[in-house]
C-alpha cells in the first residue's frame, strides 16, 4: 500500500474513531430492538434500579430473588442513578409526562449502548493484543463483533451478563502475558485493575472466577520457558494483586448492599447456596448435560463456530502461523472455554447467556482463521469463497433483524400500547391490568413507567420452604391458572354476576383474594377460547392484538398477545 494511502488508513482506524463507530452503532442497535429476550433484563435491573430511584410507592416488581438478597445491588444502582439523572432534567425543563416517559424509557438503553460498544473495542484491542496491532486478524475479530447476531441482540439489553461481558473483555486485554518480562511484577498497575473488574464481573455472577481462576493458574504455571522461581513470584504477585483487588471490590460491594438492603449481607454466598446448595436454579428448567455443546455454543456464534473450533485448535498446535506471543493469549482463552463449558455442564439449569463471557474469547480465536479463509480480508479471490462470505453476512444479518424485531415483539408492543392509552386519559384516573399470561412475560414498571397503572401478573415463586421430596408436586401461581384457566377465575376473580352491578366509578381491587375484574385483561391468543366462553356475558371486548411470534416453544405463549378491556376501547 503506498504510504499516503496507508497513512489514511491508520488515521480512519484510530482507536477513537474505531470506538465512536461502535458507539454509535450500539446507539442504533439498542433503539432498532422491539422484541423480548429474558425477563432478567428487566426483573433483574431496571425493577430494582426503578424501586431504587423512585421509591417503594413507584409500582416496581420486586421478585423472590431480592427479598431472598442473591442479587448484587451494584448493577441496578448504575440504572437507578441514570433513572434519577433522567428524572431530574426532565423535571428542570417542565417536559410533558409522554416525553418524560419515552425519556425513561430510552436512559438505560443508552447507558447498556455504551457498555457493548466498549465490549466490542476491547473485542478488538484483545485481536491486536494475540495477532498484532496491524493485523487482518485484529481487524477480522472487529468484523465479526459487529456482525454476529448473539452481539445485536444481547449486548444491548441490560443483562448482567451483558455487563460481566464488558467487564471481562476489558480484564482480558489487561490481563498479563505469560513468561513477560515486563509484567506482571513491573506493571502491578495493569494487573490490579484487571483483577478488580474480575472481581466485579464475579460478585455479579459468581460463575465468571472459573475464568480467572484459568487465567491466573495458566499465567503463573511453569513450563519450559518458565522455571519454578518465576512461577512462584508470577504466583505470589497474582495473589497479592487478588487479594487488594478482591477486598476492595468486596468492600464496595458490602457497602452498596447495606444500603440497598438495609443490613449486612453478601448476595455471592447466598446466590450459591439458594441455587446450588438447595438446587432451586432447576426449578426454572433442567437442560441436557450435553446443552452447551448442541445448542449453547451455536447459539452464541452461528456461522462462527467451525471458525472458533478451528481457532481453538490452532491456540494448542504448532501452527506456524501463530506465533508464541499469540499463542500466549489464544491458549488461555482457548483453556478456559473448555473449563468453562465443561463445569457449567455440570450444573443442572442452563442457558445461552450463562456462557456470554465466553464470547470475546471465542471471537478472538476465530478471527485468526477467518483471517485466514477469506484473504484478502473480505475481498477474497476465489469466487466459491466470496459466496461463502456473502451468505455468513447475509445468515447472520437476516438472523440478528427477525430476532431482535419479529420474534416476541409483542410482548414489548402490549405494554406500549397499555402505557399510550393511560396518557389519554386524565392524569389522576387509574388504569387497571390484569396479565394472564405465564409470569414475567412482559417488562414492568421500567415500561409501564405511570404508577397509577395498576397491575398484576401471576407470578411463579419457587418452592423456597418446601422440602425436597414434595417439590416435584408443587406448583407455582402461573401453573395452578394454567392448569384449569376457568376453575381460577372462578376461585380467584370476583363473580360475574357482581361485575355487572359494578359502578362505572367505583373504586378496583385487583390484589386482593378475590380479586376484582381489571379494566384491562392481557393474555396470549391460545387463551383465547377460553376467555370468550367464561366472559361471553359480559362487557369485556377486544380492543388491542398484536403479532408477538411464528412459534415458541412455551405452548402458552403461543399465538398474537391479546388485550380486552371492559368499556368502549381507547
């Protein structure tokens, strides 16, 4: 490349120009997502993170998981703060309640925006660190962060997987090579700050230590290139770097949990206890041993798993391709996959996003031969490999785009729809919304946002005080609905008969015993049948129906979500 040519190039991919890119894109990837992933992104931050910044009064859903404390309060209380911020200067500007409520809405998202895109930098600082800063291979991993589905869709949401993800990326790059000289003892500095955001990205999920724990065994253990002595220093340094790191990490985490809990408490210990101890993570689902390797990983890297297996063979053979400073990142990354997956599979509850801090690793390793297969980067020569290219951009494209605004849109579209027709009405009327539909089908109070919206779902506690032996029998709220819908309503909802006596201006109970009829009812469309007959008689009719998904493997969430209310719709 001539030099003036070569020079423009460096100068487009500066690394700031390079994060401003990914800034922005996120931006666009988190505004452009319609549909609903995990109730976690919800239930597990925003819920809480709302509870925290508008108080007990604000309408927020706080789930078993909290009052039981075996959550971290240190991810919501980066959106509590957000949510406050946002409150603030919409209240200082006089900002109509709509506005306001569509800014609450849009705060997190841009707050999770810029935490994917500083996973996908370091994706790409990480590439520079195993192949070279000028590298294809760098510039590949860059490419493949961008266009992978599991990245659009996932990133973006506030998980807290998505943020152990950014965490760990970060700590990765920081993260000192075996046998350099120059680290860890002279660069204590870069070591510290890794082992603290290691320590954060733990006390949000205990899970994620397995990879340090590889790390740091891989980085002190002795080989043939590192005798004994340096190993116990490397070993020593690591230790004591964990130990300064860990305690402050614990330190903040204490204090921020007394204040959200009101006393001392630390959520790892008991997270592991509840969930491994008394087994009740199996209460949400059991999965195959074999789960990580048929369906997880495919998931998580679509048409770049052949790439990452490839990459991971590379990082343990002679290929003269990778060089021993490669080989210094790519095999840790490669070790601590295969450790990962290997003890994840022994827990019984599994899914996709618990293996999502796998994912920079994973990208960097496939970098390398995507490198490799379509040389020239992205203009490949041979014409059977542009096609390949063509249909790897074109499947994980079309993929990202039905996932993140086809499939289970709806479920996102009703509490819109719910929230828009609350701000036609006088702001001091209530809405009232009763959701029957499997527990946490839809966001709550983050989307909702009025707290006069009234609502209620059926919820789906786990057996927390009942003995092992009788669990297999239990049955949660949700169950007990779905089991026999009508033989519910007619034990748990008033009768129809004082319905139609009500007072067009009496006051609605809809949480107590025998709960009254809301002015709304929310419920998929294979309900449906069931709700015409039992309401046949009544004013309830249809006034909202909204695609959500082709198919889903949950049979009660099949078909359109489907909103009746009592009276003229809006």
């Amino acid at each position: 490349m001539p030099p003036v040519r070569k020079q423009q190039a460096e100068s487009i991919w500066s690394g700031a120009n390079v994060l401003y890119f990914l800034i922005a894109f996120r931006v666009c990837n988190v505004l452009l997502i319609r549909t609903f992933f995990q109730p976690d992104e919800y239930f597990q931050s925003l819920e809480p993170a709302w509870d925290i910044a508008f108080g007990s009064s604000s309408g927020a859903w706080i789930t078993w998981e909290w009052r039981e404390r075996l959550r971290s309060s240190l991810h919501p209380f980066l959106f509590a703060a957000v949510y406050r911020l946002t409150a603030s200067i919409t209240d200082a500007l006089y900002l109509e309640a709509a506005t306001r409520a569509e800014l609450l809405l849009a705060a997190p998202k841009l707050l999770q925006a810029s935490f994917a895109a500083t996973t996908d930098y370091f994706i790409w600082k990480l590439a520079m660190k195993a192949y070279g800063r000028d590298s294809k291979a760098s510039s590949a991993a860059l490419f493949l962060t961008v266009i992978s589905p599991w990245q659009w869709f996932c990133s973006t949401r506030t998980l807290s997987n998505s943020l152990e993800t950014t965490l760990t990326t970060i700590a990765l790059w920081l993260w000192p090579l075996r046998n350099d000289p120059k680290q860890p003892g002279s660069n204590a500095t870069r070591l510290r700050t890794a082992l603290a955001l290691a320590a954060i990205a733990t006390v949000l999920r205990p899970t994620n230590a397995i990879i340090w724990i590889v790390m740091a065994v891989y980085t002190a253990a002795p080989g043939k290139d590192i005798n004994l002595t340096r190993a116990l220093w490397t070993l020593a340094v690591e230790c004591r770097e964990a130990v300064i790191s860990g305690v402050s990490i614990v330190a903040i985490s204490l204090v921020s949990d007394r204040l959200y809990y009101g006393d001392w408490t630390f959520p790892p210990l008991r997270f592991i206890h509840f969930n491994v101890v008394q087994s009740l993570a199996v209460f949400y689902g059991r999965n195959r041993p074999d789960y990580y390797l048929t369906e997880g990983l495919p998931l998580l890297l679509t048409t770049t798993l052949p790439l990452a297996a490839w990459g991971c063979w590379s990082a343990f053979s002679n290929n003269k391709s990778y060089s021993n400073n490669c080989r210094k990142v790519t095999r840790p990354l490669a070790i601590s996959v295969f450790v990962f997956i290997t003890i994840m599979s022994l827990i019984g509850h599994k899914e996709v996003r618990f293996i999502y801090p796998l994912l920079p690793g994973l990208l960097v390793l496939a970098a390398g031969p995507f490198a490799q297969f379509f040389s020239p980067l992205l203009v490949p020569r041979l014409a059977i490999k542009k096609i390949f290219l063509l249909g790897f951009v074109a499947v994980n494209v079309g993929l990202a785009l039905y996932i993140s605004r086809v499939h289970q849109r709806g479920v996102i579209d009703v509490v819109h729809y719910l929230r828009h027709s609350h701000e036609l009405k006088s702001p001091t009327k209530n809405s009232t919304v009763m959701f029957m539909m499997p527990c946490h089908s839809t966001p709550w109070r983050s989307h909702l946002v009025y707290p006069n919206i009234d609502a209620r779902a059926l919820t789906c506690e786990p057996p927390l005080n009942v003995p092992i032996e009788a669990r297999s029998s239990y049955l949660d709220e949700a169950d007990q609905f779905y089991e026999d819908p009508i033989d519910w309503m007619h034990e748990h909802m008033e009768d129809l008969d004082s319905l139609a006596k009500r007072q067009s201006s009496a006051a609605i109970d809809i949480h107590q015993d025998k709960a009254q009829w809301p002015e709304y009812l929310v419920f998929f469309e294979q309900l449906e049948p069931t709700i015409r007959e039992y309401l046949a008689k009544t004013a309830y009719r249809q006034c909202w129906r909204g695609f959500n998904t082709h198919w889903h493997d949950d049979w009660r969430r099949q078909g359109d979500v489907v909103v009746w209310r009592l009276d003229e719709c809006v």
